[in-house]
C-alpha cells in the first residue's frame, strides 16, 4: 500500500513538473509575441506595407504621429521633404535636447522606404530607433542632445540622408560626434557593429553593453575597390552612414548577416529562407517563421547597447575622441595607389611596346635584303682612286703624267 501512494506521489509530481514546463514554454512563446519590439516591427508591416520611395508623404505623417504617442504627445517630429527625381521624398525628424547641453549632438538614424514591406530591412530598424528615442526621452541624465532622422529613400542611393546632410551647416558637422546607423538588424545570423577597419576605442564601448553583438570582422569583405570615395567597397557602405562619414563624421553601423559567405564573404543568412533582402519575400510573417523569438532579441540588444552607451559617463569622450581614430580616407582608401601602379604599367608596357615594334622592323628587313658576298675592306685598283689620261702603260705603274697634271716648264 505504501508502494502504491509513494508511486501516485511520484507520478504526481512528474506530471506536475512536465504541466508546469510546458506552461512554462507557452510562456516564453508567447512573451517575445508581446514584446514591444515584435508589436512594432509587426504594426510599421501592417499598417504602412508599401513604404517604396515618392510614395511616402502618408507613411512620414504615420511615423510622425506615432512618436508623438510614444512620448505621450511631449514632442512632435518634423517632416522634411526633399527633391527626388520626379516626386518628392520625406524624412521624419525629431531632436530630444541633452538635460545639460554641452553643444554637441549625435544622429540615430534608420531608413524606412522598403520594398515591399520590409520587414527586416528595415523595419526592425525603425522599431529600435523608435524605442531608444521613448526611452532616451525619458531619461534624465541624457548628456548629449540626440537628433532621430527616420530617412526615406535610401533604397534609391542615400538620397534621404544625403539631403539631411546637405541641409547640415559646418557647424553643424562639426558639432556631431556619432552617427547611428540601423539598418537590417533583425534577419541576420549574427549582429554586427562596424565603426572603422581597425579597432577604435567607440566600437569597444558599445560592443561592451551586449553579449549578443560583436565588430563585423575587419579582415573580410573588404575590397580595394573604389566605391562612394572610400577606395575600397564592402556590404557596409551600402547604407545611410556612408554620406556622414565621408563627411568626416564618426559612424556606428549595425546590421545583421554573416560573413562566411562566398565570394564576397557576406550574407544575410545560411539558411535560404532568410537571405530575403530588397525581396517580396522581406515580409513580417517570413520574420516571425524563421526567425521567432531571436528577431526580438536582436532588436532589443541594439536598442540597449545604444541607450546604455549614450548613458553611458564616458560616452562624450570616448565620441570626441573618436574624430581622431577615424581612417583617413583621403590617404589611405583614396585610389592614388592604384593610379601610380597603372601609369608605372603602363610606362612598362609602352616602352616593351617600342622594342619590340623596331625588333620586328629589324627582322623585316633582314628578311628581305640581298645578300652580298662583297667583302666590307679590300684594296681598291689605281683605276678606282685617280683619274687616267688616255695613255696609259701596259703593266706596272703608269707615269706620274697620267696621274698629276704638270706646268709646262719641267725641270
């Protein structure tokens, strides 16, 4: 009898545990579902889906009011439209002001213009940027005023950030100690953070606030190739912190992928399903079925290491600081090098090219000259020399008559 109640206690206790386990997994299922960061990249998907660049006046008004409810109606952002080539494009704007200012700014930016619905690109960006922007506002010991730009028309090459930029004053530029940059954090197989192609003392800060990002390797993908006046092209550069930089401003980019694809040693993903890119296949329900719960902390790693590094005490050093780690583009990655090595080839060629041009001259003629059996020196006849009268000696050497004209007179 007490082998049985022992056994039902056992059993008890097993399906108790299996019961409260799977409760537990419907839990954590469900948790990622009702997330901040799924309902917003599932809500940019579901209410403005086509997002395609010209076509974007309502989708910047959408963004706009939903940052004024995201502050509670604190601060309202405004829309900037720029030229583009038939129509016009829409940046969504916003400034949070530093408690204490002390004249600087930084830029977080994240491009909403998509193909489609852009779920991943960029989606999951604009959601991140959104939620550091609700919590940067609430915080308050912000050292730094903070500029959000939600930029339009990146997808047609820059166009949104490129007129940001154009409408910035060199104060202005100078005033800017970081650009952030979030673009297609969520799809990836790993999150990447991209500063410089060598290690700067930024890129160790924020990488430092979460376990789950890491510096995009700097010995792959890099080509020495020209490409938006870097002299050297890569994945990174294709994304609205590149007209910054080269304006001299420090970036931060983060995106999603891989880098053991080839040849170009970059992906979204291993998995097919997943490298869905600028397709129609770039949708939130694709997201949410391949990636689930891991989309979500993706973009809660990116929001937090950039709320956490902005807080951060030694942010504002480390970014003033940061002008100074910067590659100089003009040395270094402009193609000066590659010119010098093509004109010095060049030259070579130039000069092989007249050898051999007068070695096949030589040989033409060789080919087509007579061949004389006369010999170069020999001892030439009197008759070859001087000038004979008609009279002339049988053999031997003729009279000096015949060969020297005499006066008259002799002796």
């Amino acid at each position: 009898m007490k082998k049985a109640v022992l056994f039902a206690i056992v059993i008890s206790i097993v399906l108790t545990c299996s019961i409260t386990t799977a409760a537990f997994a419907e839990t954590s299922a469900a948790d990622y579902k009702s997330s901040q960061a799924y309902t917003l990249v599932k809500e940019i998907c579901d209410e403005i889906p086509d997002r395609q660049a010209g076509k974007n006046e309502q989708t910047a008004i959408w963004l706009q009011n939903k940052i004024g409810e995201l502050t509670d109606g604190g601060i309202t952002a405004e829309v900037q439209r720029f030229t583009l080539v038939d129509t016009f494009g829409y940046n969504v704007s916003v400034l949070l002001p530093a408690k204490v200012s002390c004249g600087k700014q930084i830029i977080i930016g994240a491009h909403y213009d998509a193909e489609g619905q852009g779920a991943g690109d960029n989606a999951a960006g604009v959601a991140a940027a959104l939620m550091i922007m609700q919590r940067l506002y609430k915080s308050d010991v912000l050292p730094i005023d903070v500029r959000f730009v939600l930029f339009d028309a990146e997808e047609s090459g820059f166009v949104g950030s490129q007129s940001f930029l154009a409408a910035m004053t060199q104060t202005d530029i100078d005033n800017t100690l970081v650009m952030f940059n979030l673009d297609s954090i969520a799809n990836g197989d790993n999150l990447y953070l991209w500063c410089e192609n060598k290690r700067t003392d930024l890129a160790e800060l924020i990488t430092s606030k979460s376990d789950m990002l890491r510096e995009k390797p700097y010995a792959k993908g890099t080509f020495n190739l020209a490409n938006y006046y870097y002299g050297y092209t890569e994945i990174p550069q294709n994304s609205d912190h590149t007209p910054f930089r080269l304006a001299g401003i420090p970036t931060a980019l983060f995106f999603s992928g891989t880098y053991d694809a080839k040849p170009w040693n970059y992906a979204e993903s291993k998995d097919p399903n997943k490298n869905v890119m600028n397709s129609a296949q770039d949708t939130f329900d694709n997201l949410d079925k391949y990636n689930g719960a891991q989309f979500v902390d993706k973009i809660n790693a990116v929001v937090n290491s950039v709320e956490q590094t902005v807080l951060d005490d030694e942010f504002v050093t480390v970014a003033v600081n940061q002008r100074a780690q910067l590659v100089n583009l003009k040395v270094w990655y402009q193609p000066w090098w590659a010119r010098l090595v093509c004109a010095v080839v060049f030259a070579i060629l130039v000069v092989l090219a007249v050898l051999y041009y007068r070695k096949l001259q030589k040989n033409a003629i060789l080919g087509t000259a007579e061949v004389k059996n006369n010999s170069v020196f020999s001892t030439p006849q009197a008759e070859n020399i001087f000038a004979f009268g008609d009279k002339k000696t049988d053999g031997g050497n003729p009279p000096a008559e015949d060969v020297f004209t005499f006066d008259d007179k002799k002796k």
